[in-house]
C-alpha cells in the first residue's frame, strides 16, 4: 500500500491557502492574479511529483502519467469561494499530489499510475463547472464567448487573456486512458463531525434544481394608492414564498433540502408599490422522482396564486441537474480502505453539494471520499476540519486508489 506522508499533506494544503488568505481562510477567486499564481504553483508541484503537467486553455491544471499501464485520475478544484475556506477544493488537489508523491515511490505500484487534475471555476465565479466540462468536452465554444463574471461582468475570454491561458489548447478526456475518476473532498455538512464518524463513502451527488419565479404587480405611490386598489407583487411573493415552505415538508424525503435564496422587489424604495418582485427558488435531493414531484408542486402553487390575483405569476427553469450516482464497485473499495483505517467509523452517504465528479460520472466510472467538516461549516473563511482527519483521510484515499486501481487490473485480466 502507498504509504502517505502526513505532514507534507498538511504542509501543502497550509502553502496552498496562502495564496490568498484572508483571516484563517482563502479569497482565491477564478482567475484573479492569485488563483493564476496558485495554478502555476500547482502545475510546478506535480512536475516535480513526476507528471508531465499543463495549464490548458480554460485554467484546468493536469499532470499526466507518461508511464503507468493502469491510471486513475484524481483531483478536485483550487479556487475558493469568496472569502471562503481553505480545504473546499484545496483538499483534493493535495490528496491527488500526495498520491501521485506516495504512488511513485511505492516500487509496488510502478505498472499503477495517479493523474491529478485541478479543475477551473467548480466554484461558479464564472459559470458552472468550467473546467470540469471542458475536460469532458461538455463546455461549448459559444457559452466561452457569452459568460461573464458574476462579480464585475468581465468576459470570460478576457478573464482567460489576462490569465495568460487564452489560446492553449484545452486538454480533453480520453476515457479508455482512465478506469475512473476519484475525488475527495471536505463533507461541508456536519453529517460526519456531530456523528463522531471520520469517513464519507459518497453514494449520489443530489441533483440541483433552480427557479426563477416572478410576480408582476402595477408599481404606485404608497401614500395616495388605496389598499383596496393595490397590486403588490411584494405582498404577493411574500404569501406564495410562505405557501412553498409550507408545503415542500409535506413532500420531503428525510434529506431533500430547500431555499428561497434570492429575493428582489423593484423598485425596492420605501415610498413605493413594489411593481414587479421575482425570488430564486431551489431544490436539491438524490432521489429524481423526488425532485419531479417537487416540480409539480411548485408549478401548482405558482399556478394557484396566479389565479387568485391580484398579480400575475410565471415561472422559468434556469438549470436542473440530474442526481449523479457514484461506481459501486468505487463505493466498495472506498468502504474497505475506510474499514481498514477506520473500523466502523464511516458512512455512506450522499453530497447535498455539487461537485466536479458528477460531470466526470457522464464519461468515466466515478466515485467520492468525504472527511468531516468541524461543525458543518463551509463557503465560509473559519471553514475546518481535525488535523488527524485530513492525514487519516489521505491515507484511506491512497488504499482505496490502489485498491479500485488493482481490482480493475484483476477485471481486465480475468
Ligand atoms: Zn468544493
């Protein structure tokens, strides 16, 4: 087995969060002069693991295996969320430098090759999950050309000029290279931490569906409009918001997770009718039967208060996900390594965050490895986990990389 280095893990993910530290977290936002540099940082790091490594056309960092006869890529993303932690993302990037570190200097694992990938924008700065898609040839030409910065408007194209990324060849998956992907990544929740467990064995990342749902009103003077007379698109979406969360317990699976998230009334003053208010509504579950009956209720509850007036209603998809199960030969092998390292302190479970492995699920085998957050918290700079979690978490991602590595070598040969 590939015996991992502790300290050098933690001493890694500690360089990688300066760049851009902020408090005791990480402001690394996608393609920022810092991200650039952290990429470059990267990129020096897994040549010197013995990849050959480039920074492609959209910012993915990927260093290759020239020599191994069996390869299994790994990876995660490296840019944070704003002022956000310093192991969202960071924690997988290292893991699969460690590996590819540990696998090369394991004489046993010579024919048994690590590739890692740290993947562009997961973090939805720009879009979503750039790099991943461009990876797997998922990312047209046309949405470069039309996305822009959620922050400032910067053209994506621009972004990548000033990267100093435009123009390099986007590198793209070939997935008779690979027998799958592997992604470990901090649990964000607190599943594992309140429960005392230290490993997650990733069954289905949730599928994600958003909405944008409108309420059109008649925008009027608060003073010398009669309430009789009034059509208040934000009283309006303020009644229908309540009826959504009314309801949706009532439909819930054990972990289907809701938000209204966005709220907008126009003109938004004090002395005036809101004339038009609009909310984002989100749903996640694993469950897709779930997430369609979900749909149909919230269709139902915008078509009744359209109904009944005063003000119109609508409703617009803006993007659903599908829920993404993970290899359950993958889940096996993570599981063994876990009860290895672990006895019975791991659980299957499914991510209630989106993650670049469900892109990388569409071409190749895939599979996740959580380690638990401190206190469930996340996208946020205190983000933490226990030291000894991250070092024993490296080392069950190792064993469970040599094992499904092995296992599909054992397949193939059969
Ligand atoms: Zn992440």
């Amino acid at each position: 087995m590939p015996i991992i280095d502790g300290e050098r893990v933690i001493a890694d993910l500690k360089r990688l969060a300066e760049f851009g530290r902020y408090k005791t977290g990480v402001h690394r936002p996608t393609y920022s002069p810092i991200d650039v540099e952290s990429r470059h940082w990267l990129a020096d790091k897994l040549g010197e693991a013995g990849l050959d490594t480039v920074i492609d056309g959209i910012g993915n960092v990927i260093g290759r295996n020239p020599s191994a006869r069996q390869r299994l890529l790994v990876g995660s993303h490296s840019e944070t969320q704003p002022y956000g932690g310093w192991l969202d993302g960071s924690l997988g990037v290292i893991y699969g430098l460690e590996l590819a570190r540990a696998f090369a200097a394991d004489p046993n694992c010579a024919a048994l090759g690590i590739e890692v990938a740290a993947w562009a924008d997961e973090e939805g700065h720009y879009g979503n999950y750039l790099g991943s898609r461009s990876f797997t040839d998922a990312l047209p030409e046309e949405e470069i050309d039309q996305t822009r910065g959620r922050d400032d408007g910067t053209p994506l194209r621009q972004a990548l000029e000033r990267a100093g990324f435009a123009g390099r060849p986007p590198e793209r998956v070939d997935p008779k290279r690979y027998i799958g992907y592997l992604e470990a990544h901090i649990e964000q929740g607190d599943t594992l931490d309140t429960s005392g467990l230290r490993i997650g064995v990733v069954e289905t990342i949730v599928g994600i569906w958003n909405y944008r749902v409108s309420l059109i009103g008649e925008q009027n003077h608060a003073g010398t409009t009669r309430m009789v007379r009034r059509k208040d698109a934000g009283v309006s979406m303020v009644r229908l918001a309540t009826r959504i969360h009314d309801r949706f317990p009532e439909i819930a699976g054990p972990r289907t997770v809701w938000t209204i998230g966005r709220i907008l009334l126009e003109p938004n003053a004090p002395s005036v009718v809101p004339g038009r208010a609009e909310m984002l509504v989100q749903f996640r579950d694993a469950d897709i039967d779930r997430l369609a009956a979900f749909e149909r209720n919230l269709h139902e509850l915008v078509n009744e208060a359209d109904r009944a007036g005063p003000c119109a209603c609508e409703i617009e998809t803006i993007v659903r996900t599908e829920p993404r199960p993970m290899d359950p030969g993958f889940q096996e092998q993570i599981e063994a390594a876990a009860e290895r390292h672990a006895p019975r302190l791991h659980l299957r479970m499914p991510s209630a965050a989106g993650h670049d492995a469900a892109v990388l699920s569409y071409r190749m085998p895939a599979g996740m490895m959580f380690i638990p957050s401190l206190r469930g918290i996340s996208h946020h700079w205190s983000e933490d986990s226990k030291e000894e979690d991250t070092v024993l978490g490296a080392q069950v991602f190792a064993d469970a990389a040599e094992r499904i590595l092995r296992a599909e070598t054992f397949t193939r040969r059969s």
